[in-house]
C-alpha cells in the first residue's frame, strides 16, 4: 500500500492574494508619503537652498581702501540696501554688478577696481536684500526690485537714463540683470556663468523631483530676454558643473539681439573670477558698441 507524501505547495501554501495587494499597498503608500515629505522639505527649505548669502565682514572693508565709496539705496517697498561705488574720474561707461548666490558687494571689491580701471568705468556693485548689510530677506521679486533701485541710483548719479547702464551678472546676478534690462533696457548685457531658467538647473540636480513645478524663485530669464534687442555678451566656462554650459547656451538662442556673442573659457568652472583674457574680451565687446 503506498503512501502518497504531501506536495511542496501543500506544506508551504501561498499567501492569499488579498493579503499580497494590502503588503504592496502598504509599502507604495510608505513610498508615496516619504516622496511627498521630501517635497514639502524642499518647498519650505526653498530659499536656504537658492540663497547662501555668506557671514558679512567686519567693518574694515577693503573696498574703502580700493577707493570705493560706501552708498545707501532703498527698494520700491522701503528695504535699505548697501552698496558701492567705484568712480572713475573719466568714465566711458556706467556699469551696474550684480553677484553671485554665495557672495556678497565687499567680497567682489577686487573685481570692482579692475572693471573701473580696466574698461574705464563708474561701477556700482550692491548687496541684494538679506546679502551683506542689506535689510530683508530674499527672494525673487523683492531681489529684481533691489536691481531696479540700483539700475535708478546709479543712471541718476552718472546723469544717465536707465537704459544707458550696462548690466553686468554673475551666476544669480546674471538672472537679475536679465530681468533689469525687460524692465528698465540697458546699453548693453552681460551675462557671466549664468543660467538660462533658474528652473533647469534646479531640475539638473534633484532629477528626481517636479521642482519645475514646486519652485517660486525661478528667475525665467530665457522668457525675458526676449524682451531685450540690445547687446548681449554671454561668457561661460566649459567645465562649470554648477551650471552646465548647456544650460546656459539657450540664453543666446532666445535673445533677439543682432549683437550678440557667446564666449566659451576652456577649462573654466563656475566659481573662476573674471581673467585678463576675459575682461580683454569684455572691453573689446564695449569698444563695438
């Protein structure tokens, strides 16, 4: 008489599929919230990640003995900025800076002094609201009308009209002075290391994330520009990996400008300062205008 043993699937039987999809459902949902959680983080802690606005320095600043002048400006809302000017007693152009995320008016005074007396300039570099001693807190419409009191003070000093400031960004700067020229027009632009949408970038590096949806500091410079036919200079380096040079070259493309040059610095990363061969460049293209 034989003895038939169990199955395999008798001793071990599966699990009910009711019991299968509640495990699966458990786990998408754990999922979905933990995605979710990430992305309320990163609209709360916006602003901390596009603005790094670094430790002001003592009072003892360098621009002074650059032959600076220490100025005070205030935004269409009543937000005291601080700035400053470096004159140059026989000026072929007025030129307004704005800088980087990470750095402020007194770390580019250096910079500030070549540009007065390498391309025989009045330069006015000013502290975006919540940067240095200016007042506030950042953020995009309150940073662009930070630009529109600079752009205004310094026409005003120079005798100029608005549109006879030429508008010089960096990095973050280079979406504000965009920005300035839709607004107020400019003798001429020139865009430093930046971006074409602030939003692209964002979008880069957290891939993973709709921050083309979530972001409200977007600074769409590609959509302004097309309200801005005057001269367009735009360097960028090759290896800046903050702002891949493709990221950058749809700024050009976008611009309507019949003068208009883009300008690749072999080897150059985000963070370089401007070389003799770049301000060579930069003086030449204002010789043209």
């Amino acid at each position: 008489m034989s003895i038939n043993s169990p199955s395999p699937d008798a001793e071990h039987p599966s699990p009910p599929a009711s019991t299968l999809k509640s495990t699966l459902w458990r786990i998408s949902r754990t999922l979905l919230i933990s995605y979710l959680a990430i992305c309320v983080v990163m609209i709360v802690f916006e602003r901390e990640l596009v603005y790094h606005p670094p430790t002001p320095l003592p009072n003892d600043q360098q621009s002074g003995q650059l032959g600076g002048e220490e100025v005070w400006l205030q935004a269409a809302d009543g937000t005291k900025l601080h700035g400053w000017f470096f004159a140059h007693e026989n000026p072929r152009f007025a030129i307004l800076y704005g800088h980087g995320n990470g750095e402020d008016a007194e770390r580019n005074s250096r910079l500030m002094a070549r540009l007065r007396d390498g391309l025989r300039a009045s330069v006015l570099i000013f502290d975006y609201r919540g940067y240095g001693l200016s007042e506030g807190t950042p953020h995009e419409d309150g940073i662009i009308q930070d630009g529109v009191a600079a752009q205004s003070w310094l026409a005003k000093r120079m005798q100029l009209s608005a549109d006879q400031v030429v508008l010089y960004g960096r990095s973050l700067g280079g979406g504000v002075m965009v920005a300035l020229a839709e607004q107020l027009g400019a003798k001429a632009l020139i865009i430093h290391g930046s971006f074409a949408n602030m939003t692209d970038v964002a979008a880069d590096r957290y891939f993973w994330l709709p921050v083309r949806l979530l972001m409200r500091n977007r600074y769409e410079s590609e959509k302004r520009i097309k309200h801005y036919d005057g001269p367009l200079l735009q360097i960028h380096g090759t290896a800046d990996r903050v702002i891949p040079l493709r990221l950058a070259k749809p700024l050009l493309k976008a611009s309507p400008s019949r003068n208009k040059q883009f300008i690749e610095v072999p080897g150059g990363t985000h963070n370089d300062r401007a070389s003799a061969d770049v301000l060579r460049t930069i003086a030449e293209f204002l010789e043209n205008l």
